[in-house]
C-alpha cells in the first residue's frame, strides 16, 4: 500500500513585479513534479469605478500570468473591503471564489488570511502576508510534496522569514 506524502506550501513576497517574474520564470523552467503555483497581489481602490480600465488591466494580467504560467491558468479579481481590488492567478483561484452565501471567500473581511491559515501558513505568517498585500506586495505561493517545495527554496531562497522580516 502506498503512502500518500502531506503537501507543503510555500509563500515568498515580491515588491517588484520585475522579481515576481524572474521568479516565475524559475518556477517554469524548473521540472516540479506536480507542483501548483497561484500568485495574489493588490490593484487597491484605483480600478473600483472605471470598469473599462480595470478590464484592460484584468486582461494585461491574464495574458501576463498564462506567458509565465502556462495557457490554462486561472485568473480572476475581486474586491475585498480591508485590502481593495486583489487578482489571483493559478491554483488558489478556485478557493478565493468559493462561495459563502452570495460572495466568495475572498470577498468576505478575513477570507484571505482564512485561506492562508486553512493552507498551513502559521498565524503570524498569514497576518505579515496580509499585511504585505495591504502594502501592493505579491504574493507567489506554491504547493507541492516535500522535496519540491525544499528545491523552490533552494533556488529562490527562504520562505517569509527573508522578506516579512519575521
């Protein structure tokens, strides 16, 4: 009988997008085996009036995401009060859109640290990357077996500790 190995996650900021795609980059250029990616980040209040601008940045996104990610990934945006307008791209796109009554998790005050924490992020860690979206900071978080997720910090170095200043 086989034993089914625990998934991990791992969770780093990015303050730059230019470091968040070289990132990426390293990600599809690495053979993960069964690895999930998502990345969520932070419009804030800009887009909440002006729909034809929050289109035109939804679809930049979109085709940015799917360049580095692959043709099927997810992306979708919505509005949260306590942070604004994030974007969620990739595997995490399903669980922030899960309804809860009429809104999705990720709509509701709370939701994105709930996700976090409902993922395995420890309660400080979850609180700094809330914190760290509030700032316009991305978030790439990856989940995969053990051995995957020790490569991905191998090459794009520790998980919070390095950038939350934990």
């Amino acid at each position: 009988m086989s034993k089914t190995e625990q998934k991990q996650i791992f969770l780093k900021p990015y303050k730059q997008v230019s470091d968040l795609e070289n990132a990426l980059k390293t990600v599809r250029q690495t053979n993960f085996d069964k690895m999930a990616v998502s990345v969520i980040g932070n419009l804030g209040e800009d887009y909440i009036n002006d729909s034809k601008e929050l289109k035109t940045i939804e679809n930049q996104l979109r085709l940015f995401f799917r360049e580095l990610l692959g043709l099927n990934t997810a992306f979708d945006t919505f509005y949260n009060p306590e942070l604004g307008r994030l974007f969620v791209a990739g595997f995490l796109v399903e669980t922030f859109l899960n309804s809860v009554g009429n809104r999705g998790i990720g709509e509701l005050s709370g939701g994105p640290y709930g996700i976090l924490r409902g993922f395995g992020i420890t309660e400080k860690d979850a609180i700094a990357s809330i914190s760290k979206l509030k700032d316009k900071t991305y978030l790439l978080v990856a989940r995969g077996n053990r051995s995957d997720i020790q490569k991905l910090e191998n090459q794009l170095g520790n998980q919070l500790e390095d950038k939350l200043g934990n």
